[in-house]
C-alpha cells in the first residue's frame, strides 16, 4: 500500500510541475530546458559517454565533435522534456504557430489508399509534439509505445497523449490486436522503430554498427497491405519544430517472404539513418540500439545468407 501511495505522490508532483511549466511562456520554456539539459547530461556520465562513442562511429566524428554534439543534444532533451510537461497548452492554434508539417501531401496520398497509414518514426526531435500536431490537424492517430521506466511518468504522458487526441497502446500482447484493428479501421499506426530489434530482429547496419532491426513496420505492412510513410520530427534553430512527411514505401511481394521481408526493413533502417545523419542533434545517440550482437540474433547465419541474397539483387 505504502508503494501505491509514494507512487501516487510522484504523480501528483509531476501533475504539479506540469502546471507551473504550463504557466510559463513559450520561449521560458525554452531557455530554461536549453539550461537544464547540459545538468542532466552531468548526472548521466555514463550515457553521455555511450552516446559520444556511438557518434564519433555514426558521424564519423572526433571525440571533441561528438562531446560538442552531445551537449546540444541535451540541450534538446531538455527542452523536450518540459516541452512534454507543457503538452496541457498545444491548442491547434500554438501547434499551427510552432509546428511546421512538411511534405503533408506524402501523408494524404497514402491516405486515400484506404488501408490504414503505418508511419516510422524515430526518437528524434520531439516526438510527442509530431504525434500531438498530426492528431491536431484531425488525422486519426494512434500510438504504441513502450512503458517508460517509471510508471507514473507513463500515466501522465498517456493522459496528454489522449487528451491531444492520439489514441495509445503499449507494447504487449493484446495491444497489437487492438493496433492491427486501429489499420482495418484506416488509421495512422506509428511505430518507433529506431530501437533494440533483440533477438527476434533482422541483421542490418545502422549508423556505422551491425545491429538488430524491429520487424514491427515490415510485419504491418505485410499483413494489412498499408503503405510506411517516414516521418520524423526536428528542432529549428529558433526552438520551434518541423515534421518532415516522405514518400511512402510499401512491401513488394516477390514470392520470397524472408527476402521481401529484410528488404523492407533495410529500407526503413536507411531512410531513419539518413535524416539522422542530417539532424545528428535531435537523436538520442545513447540509447541501447546496438544492445543486441549479430551472433546473438535468432537464425543469425541463414539471416545474413537472406541479406547477401538482397544485396546481390541489387
């Protein structure tokens, strides 16, 4: 009982917080997030230090570059962390003022395929604020995401989520057959697929690194016939947002599924990694996407024969 109540306190401080920052104006928010960020990138030594490995063989960088490019990235995150807390006061007006969509036509043309949209994104820029802006602009946007560390924090971004008018599941069993019904029904499906694809996933090279890529959009895809819109999300220099929509891919049929298959997912792996390239510090370079060695991958070998035969084809 005593954890249900500390746990409920946790939420009531956040809620509170959530208040103040919401009485706050936007550029506040801004330049107090910028100056909180480098504090938080003090605490998690460990992460930075992941994080600048990971850029230095991503961007090719020296190790200064990438400690320069750490610092704006935490810069970012906290910004994107009270702008999280500031998610109350995203009217459609604000959202229309602050968050630039580009490429919107992308979106309709798959749209008026009538099978559902499975958009990939990433943890970069502000993802939430995209999820917020589509739903905003009256698109029927759904969400699965994972759990965050602590629990209450998920319950209060859950409660924005919705009142923003996204629809969440979590991960988990039952969530993705209420996800594959939110496709039969035409909507917008996302998935953050820059993550950790464990042993289930696909051998594929990511930013410099062989790594496990999720199946999630290619499953999809697959299964309903829905086109994969890319789109990802970024910081203007000014602190203000832009939403890049790209073209669509699809899954092709070829008559080989494991083929057809890592063909798809290479794709989306490529197409996350080249706007990353281009927006390097709004990535959360130390996230563990490279948890999961090649060897450890389930069916390693006969994967990387399917890889060589994709590349051959080329």
């Amino acid at each position: 009982m005593g954890d249900v109540m500390s746990n409920e306190w946790q939420y009531k401080l956040l809620k509170g917080l959530s208040a103040l920052v919401c009485k706050l104006s936007y550029s506040t928010v801004l330049s107090v997030g910028k100056g909180l960020g480098p504090i938080y990138g003090i605490i998690v030594k460990k992460q930075k230090k992941r994080g600048i490995r990971n850029a230095m063989i991503g961007m090719n960088m020296t190790e200064r570059e990438a400690e320069k490019l750490m610092d704006d990235l935490f810069a970012h995150l906290g910004q994107a962390a009270l702008e999280m807390l500031y998610m109350p006061n995203l009217t459609k007006e604000f959202i229309e003022e602050h968050v630039e969509i580009i490429g919107l036509e992308n979106l309709e043309e798959a749209l008026a395929e009538d099978k559902g949209v499975i958009v990939l994104t990433a943890h970069v820029g502000n993802w939430e604020w995209m999820g917020a802006a589509l739903a905003s602009y009256g698109y029927p946007t759904t969400t699965i995401v994972k759990k965050q560390p602590n629990a209450q924090f998920t319950r209060l971004l859950n409660e924005y989520r919705e009142a923003a008018g996204l629809e969440v599941f979590a991960r988990g069993g039952s969530e993705i057959v209420k996800a594959a019904k939110a496709l039969k029904k035409k909507k917008i499906l996302g998935f953050l697929a820059d993550q950790d694809g464990n042993i289930q996933g696909l051998p594929v090279e990511f930013l410099g690194q062989m790594s496990s890529a999720v199946l999630g959009p290619a499953t999809f895809a697959q299964k309903f016939g829905s086109p994969i819109i890319p789109m990802f999300a970024a910081r203007k220099e000014n602190g203000n947002h832009e939403v890049h929509i790209l073209p669509m891919m699809r899954y092709v049929d070829t008559g080989n599924e494991e083929e057809d298959m890592y063909r798809l997912t290479e794709e989306c792996v490529k197409v996350t990694e080249e706007f990353i390239r281009q927006h390097p510090k709004n990535w959360v370079w130390f996230q563990h996407r490279w948890n999961t060695k090649p060897d450890q991958i389930e069916d390693f070998e006969r994967k990387m024969a399917v890889r060589e035969s994709v590349h051959a084809k080329k």
